[in-house]
C-alpha cells in the first residue's frame, strides 16, 4: 500500500501543515478487499455507503473504528486515473519513496507522483467550487511550490526516474496514468502544452470526469442513470432517487436513526433539494451530451 495526502504531502512541502481527521491510503486493486478483511480483525468496519448512482465510480471505502476518532480511507484507484488500475497503481510503486511518520516507515508517491495525486484530488470539482474554496486554495499553493522547486535538488525523488526535471516526471507520470486530460490545467499551469481532446473524441470515463467537475447537484447522477435505463425501469428509479431506502437515508446521515419523524423530514427536505437540482442537472447533461 502507499500512503497519500495528509501530513506527508507537507512534509514533501507541497502544501500547508495541518491537523489531519483521515487517513488515505492506495492498495493494489485486486487487493483491496484483502486489506479490508485484514482491518476487520482489528474492529475496522466499513463505513455504510448509500447504494447511489454516482458519475464516478466508488474508488474508495472508508473504515472507522469504534475506538478511534480518525477514518481510514482505502483506495483501489484514484479518480483521474482513466488508465488500467493496476498499471497506475504499479507506476506509483515504482517510484515510491519511505518518510518516517510517528517513528514508522511509510511507502508513498515520490514528489511527483504525489503532486500529481493532489492535483487530480482539487480538479475534481473544480467547476462545482469558487476560487478562494479549500480545494482550489490547496490547488494554487501546489503549483506554486511546485514552481518553486523546479531546478533545485529534492531528497524526495525516486531513484528509478529517467529525468532530473519535476515537471517532466509529472508530464511522464500523466502519460503512464491516462491522465493528461484529467490533469490538463495542472499540467498547462507547470508549462506544458496539452492539447484538448474535445468531448466528440473523448472516452466515456473521460466526458464523465469533466460532467462530475461541473456537475452542481447529486441530482445529476440519477438524471444520467434514468436518462440511460430501458423504459420500464424508469419510474422505479425516479421514485427512488426522491424516497430511497431509510438504509441509504442512514448512511448519509447517521443521526436519522434517532427516530421515524427525523426519517419522514429527511425524505422531504430530499425531494425539495431534488426539485430545485433537476434544472441545473438537465443543463449539464445537455452539455455532456453535446459532441
């Protein structure tokens, strides 16, 4: 596995230090469920999940533990990469480097690799979020102290890249993932040309990353879901994204297992949300849909 994000990421100063509430991990794919079962004789259970259509496929668990107040978040790929898990995966174990965190050593993404995981984690939504949003604020220190290492010597590089130059081991760790479309503003912002491949020529996985950057409601997913159902299947699914199952209501917010009128004002304030979501969901998919 190799450990991402939180106070690793400041110790390759590539952004700010602060308190960390989750811990994110990525393990190889067809190994995920090994190390969620391995967790569990510990008392590390799954998070509940609400069994929604998303635009992104569910790339992660989250594990929490009655004993502990920090989640741990198991990644079987990171979302950007359209590439072959596996082959993403093996590219970040290849050029891993070991920090020490509490006196431990931990495998992580060398600084390259590691940039190029954060930048994929502010793009996500970037179209959802303002300038001065954490997401875009984290974005903007990372090119910047990125900008800033160029040229200098790091201990943080991994001893298998083929180039000295960082921002060419990002380009290459890009190409290697799939993921020059997903990470174009990141990689243009360091200085490389990355031409736009438009949505008539794009991949699937690809249009549905650049919808869910702009997507502004989770109505969106279910319109894609029921726009794409045969005709029958229809009314069960729009009957459901308005009333879902009281598990999926739970999941997405424990406390409603306090009692059935807290249950009854949640399916309301949902189908209120809902309403107000489909216009904006209509106009994205009409954009998603355009060639």
């Amino acid at each position: 596995m190799l450990v991402i994000k939180g106070p690793i990421s400041a110790d390759l100063g590539l952004r700010t230090r602060r308190y960390s509430t989750d811990v994110d991990i990525i393990v190889e794919p067809t190994r995920a469920r090994d190390f969620i079962e391995a967790l569990a004789v510990y008392g590390w259970t799954p998070r509940p999940w609400p069994d929604f259509p998303k635009l992104l496929e569910q790339h992660s668990r989250t594990l929490i533990h009655e004993s502990w107040p920090n989640d741990i978040d198991v990644h079987h790929y990171w979302p950007g990469f359209l590439g072959d898990s596996q082959s993403a995966f093996d590219r970040l174990w290849l050029h891993r480097i070991q920090v020490s965190v509490a006196g431990h050593p931990i495998d992580t993404p060398d600084i390259a690799g590691s940039a190029l995981v954060l930048a994929l984690h502010s793009l996500r939504e970037e179209g959802q979020v303002s300038d001065d949003s954490r997401q875009m604020t984290e974005y903007t220190e990372l090119v910047e102290a990125l900008k800033r290492m160029q040229g200098t010597d790091s201990e943080y590089i991994a001893e298998a890249r083929a180039t000295p130059s960082l921002s060419e081991q990002i380009l290459q760790d890009a190409v290697g993932t799939d993921s020059t479309q997903t990470a174009r503003r990141f990689l243009i912002d360091l200085g490389h040309d990355v031409p736009l491949v438009p949505n008539s020529a794009a991949s699937e996985p690809l249009r549905l990353w650049r919808l869910n950057a702009k997507a502004e409601h989770a109505m969106t997913g279910w319109m894609l879901k029921l726009q794409r159902a045969p005709l029958l299947e229809k009314p069960g699914i729009a009957a459901r994204a308005f009333f879902p199952a009281r598990a999926d209501l739970e999941a997405i917010d424990p406390d409603l297992r306090n009692g059935a009128i807290s249950l009854r004002q949640a399916w309301w304030r949902r189908v209120s949300r809902g309403l107000h979501g489909i216009v904006q969901a209509r106009r994205d998919l009409r954009a998603f849909d355009e060639r």
